[in-house]
C-alpha cells in the first residue's frame, strides 16, 4: 500500500468545519482545553501550523506515517490537525504498550516520527532506532536526538497550511496472533467519498447532533477510532471540546459541572463506575448542561441503564459497531423503554445479515452470527493481502464475530460474541445473558463468564465477579440469583471472586485472560 501526497497550498476561503474555518471565524473563543492547557481557535490553528512546519524541517514529508502515543490530552488534537496539515497519516497508539509491542506495529505500518508524552521515553530510542524512525518529539522531556514539543508550537509558521482530513491507522486488539492495522478516513489523495459514504457519514451526524454551543468532553484513549471520530465532529460543528487524561467517576462530575458539558462517550465500565457513587456524592454536582451520553464497545446492564435514566433522564445513546466496519447502529434514548437490551437500528447504508453455521440468513428473531455491510468496510488490513471470504464474502459483508438477532422493527440485539459462546453439552449457552442476571445482585460491581473445561459437558460457565467496595457475598448467592433468572443449563456451574476483573485501554474485560489458564493443559481449546 503506498501513500500519494496531498496538496496544502492554501485558500483564499478555508473549508467549512475546518480548524482554519473557526479559527477566522471565532479566534479568541475557547476551542479545548484539559487539566493544564487552554487553547482558543486561533491559538489552535496557530500551533498546528507552527507544529507542521516543524516537523516538515525535520523531514517529514506528505504521505509518511507519523506515530502518537499519549494520554487523553489536549497535544493530540493539535497534533492530529497538523499531520492533517501535512497531508500524513496517523498512528494511533496506546500508551501503555512495551517497547516490543510498538515494535511490531512501527514497522508494519513503517512510521517515519515518533510523538509521545512519556515522562522519560529513552527506553523506547532502541526501538526506534530499530524501526528507523528517525524523527522523533517528546512532550514532557528534553532529551537529545528528540525534539521538544513546546518548542516547536511556540513558532509561527511562516508558511499557510490547509488543514485536510487526517487519515488514522488503528490496530485491532485481537485476540489471536499479531494485531492487524486498520486505515480510517482514507489515503491522503484519495478519490472523494461516495454519495453512499457521504449520506451515511450525516446520519451518524443527525443520530447524534451537536453545533456550536456544545462542549463534548473526552477521556477516552486515542488508540481507538471513538475519541478520534469524537475530535472530528466536534471540529466540524465548531463545538468545544474538553479532555481528561484519566476517568475517575467523581472527577468526571466535577468536570461536567464546572465546564457546562452537554455530551460525553464512555464504554459501560465508566457508567458502572458512577452507578457506585452515592446518592449524597453525585447531588453535589449541577449536571443539568448534560443531554446526551453515548455508550458503546459493550452493552450496558440493565441496572445500569436504570440509574442513568433515573439519575440523568433520558439521555443515554447505546451504539454498535467496529474499527473495521465503521459505526453500524444507533439506539435512541426513548427506544430504550421500547427495546431494552438492544443496540438499535442501522445507520444509512448499513445492511445487515443474521447468518447460521453454514452462511445462510436465518428468520426474524433467531439467533445467528451477524455479518454487515458499510460505505467504509475495510478489503485488507494496513500492509495485508486482500480479506479472505470467510471474513469478506463476495457481497461485501464482513463477518463481525458477534451473534445476535434482529427483531421485526429493524432493532438489532447482541447476544454475545462468538468466541465467548459456551457449548455446554451440545447446547449454546451465551455468557452475556448470564452476566445480566448476576449483575441483578446489588453487591456486584461487574462480572465476567467464560466456558471451562468439563469431563462430561465439554466445557461449562465459570463467573469471575468483582464486588463493591467493602461488600461481602457468599457464591451460593450468586448461585442463587441465576437460579431465579435463567434456565438451569444456563447457571455457573462455580464462582470466583476477583479484586479486579483485567481489562484493555478501552474498559473491555480481557476474557481471554480468564479463560485461557482453564484450558492450558486441556487436549482441545474449545
């Protein structure tokens, strides 16, 4: 795959929606800020032209891949906007991976610079220079061979950039094998969206509208497609935007009150978090600016739903989709009361097929694998051949991985993910379901179940359960709450308590970490 540079001569009127647009428009109104920065439009666009122009001295040049690594802050978003000055692409990667992790993904994706925020990143100069990655900025240190990223903001540009859309690679987490580079937004020098891809891009936009008035606060990491795309938009809408570095549940109150926040993006680990809080704890804090919260990466339980509806009103937006595939369904809060449990109906362009083990679609209402097709499905991993058929057939759908069904009225219901299927004596048993029921017990804060191996059934459901602060329960409860809501195949067959279930960058639990010490020494895997 190979990269076309994009022209940043400048216009005599800048695009609308653009940093440049705001930035003549409103230059002295606060554009974003975090915990130690404020920047207004015209300070922004300042700093990404002063920091583009720095790096192109460097030797960076249009079309190079160009590597980031740091906290939720508000650098990145200057940063994003100066690669996308320079016609470059994105990396996106999670800081807390290890230098050989980074390894990989540097010299798959061939990065020519290196941007981070480590307090001291000369651990990772073996890698570096491993990679070849020759240009390389630090955030936080002084150090030689590595420019300093206040220095090169400080200046102004003498030349006029126009900023373009920046192109990001994310790398799959995956649970088998290396992780796979996915390219988000296009080459630089791509051929114009479709008619399809530009009708699909504005009804993500409608499901969730914002203007200028907005202040959409951002702590989650810049590793996956969600905080970036939450950047974009609110670039366009001309929309402040507020960042934190890390999610601490009354920190985020606090902020919401005192920056006027009306719209934030979590996973449901964040929503179980403030769920915790008590009534006294979260009464402190004026949260009337809110009027819109999104969740997505997993669904949310029905407890939790139920304080956030009764705490915030209606206001919670469930959604569904994949780094690979795009955004593919929208749950709106009133459809909540009508669908609880599902993650909504299609955006424009979206099909989707509930599919049995030989491929074929099955009825309305049945359960089956759920493959979709997008305006902006991948055909090939960064750097990688082609999509084999099992994962992109002939019609263009991709396999999600994920089962699930869909009703008569278009909503489409997760009921768990493929690999996390239980077969439990020749019987599928889906954990998500089981999870649901034990959340229904008030001393549990989250739970995670995964199949294990058994002489007679072939595997059965174990429950890792982490339990509230000081709280105190018996596996006989636990036992006995399922007995209540599920059929008796269905129920753990044990229980363990854990201090802290393992989770990624993004709140998901690693199940892979629970159930893979199980089935170590087992003579199958499944």
């Amino acid at each position: 795959m190979t990269f076309s540079p994009k022209s940043t001569e400048p216009t005599s009127q800048p695009r609308e929606g653009s940093v440049e647009y705001w930035a003549r428009r409103k230059p002295d109104v606060r554009a974003l800020s975090d915990e130690h920065i404020s920047l207004t439009w015209g300070e922004f666009d300042q700093q990404a032209n002063a920091l583009a122009e720095g790096l192109a001295e460097a030797g960076v040049k249009a079309g190079d891949v160009i590597a980031v690594r740091t906290l939720t802050r508000a650098e990145w978003v200057v940063i994003q906007t100066a690669i996308g000055k320079l016609g470059c692409v994105l990396l996106g990667l999670n800081w807390r991976q290890t230098p050989a992790e980074l390894e990989y993904m540097l010299s798959n994706s061939g990065a020519a610079a290196f941007i981070c925020d480590d307090a001291d990143p000369t651990a990772l100069s073996p890698t570096l220079d491993k990679c070849g990655v020759k240009v390389r900025v630090s955030i936080e240190s002084r150090l030689d061979e590595w420019l300093r990223y206040g220095d090169l903001v400080k200046g102004r540009a003498t030349a006029q950039f126009t900023a373009g859309d920046t192109p990001l690679i994310i790398y799959t987490s995956g649970t088998t094998g290396r992780p796979k580079g996915v390219l988000m937004g296009g080459l630089p020098g791509a051929s114009l969206p479709t008619p399809e891809q530009v009708e699909y891009s504005r009804s993500i936009m409608a499901a969730m509208p914002k203007g200028e008035s907005d202040v959409a606060l951002i702590n989650m990491p810049f590793s996956h497609g969600s905080a970036p795309a939450q950047v974009r938009r609110a670039i366009q809408t001309g929309g402040r935007l507020v960042m934190r570095r890390s999610f601490d549940p009354v920190d985020l109150l606090r902020t919401i009150a005192e920056e006027g926040v009306t719209a934030w993006v979590g996973v449901p680990t964040m929503l179980n978090r403030l769920s915790m809080l008590s009534r006294d704890v979260v009464e402190q804090f004026d949260l009337r600016s809110l009027h819109s919260i999104q969740v997505g990466g997993a669904p949310t339980n029905s407890v939790t739903r139920n304080w956030v509806t009764k705490t915030l009103g209606e206001i919670l937006h469930e959604g569904y989709g994949s780094t690979e595939t795009g955004m593919l369904t929208h749950l709106l809060p009133q459809d909540l009361r009508k669908k609880p449990g599902s993650c909504g109906r299609a955006f424009d362009h979206v099909r989707i097929e509930i599919r049995d083990e030989h491929g074929a679609p099955v009825a309305t209402g049945d359960v089956g694998e759920i493959w979709v097709k997008t305006p902006v499905i991948i055909r090939q991993y960064h750097n990688g051949p082609p999509l084999a058929d099992d994962t992109l057939d002939a019609g263009g759908y991709f396999r999600t991985g994920d089962v699930g069904y869909l009703d008569a009225d278009g909503f489409l219901f997760i009921t768990d993910r493929l690999k996390d299927m239980i077969v439990s004596g020749g019987v599928n048993v889906y954990p998500a379901e089981i999870e649901q029921a034990i959340h229904r017990h008030p001393a549990v804060q989250d739970v995670a179940v995964v199949g294990v191996p058994h002489a007679d059934f072939g595997e059965v459901g174990k429950a890792f359960i982490e339990l509230k602060v000081g709280a105190k329960v018996a596996a006989d409860e636990i036992i006995d709450i399922c007995k209540q809501h599920l059929a008796g195949y269905k129920i753990p067959k044990t229980v363990e308590f854990v201090e802290e279930l393992p989770r990624n960058a993004m709140g998901k639990i690693l199940k892979r970490e629970l159930r893979s010490p199980h089935w170590k020494h087992a003579e199958r895997q499944v």
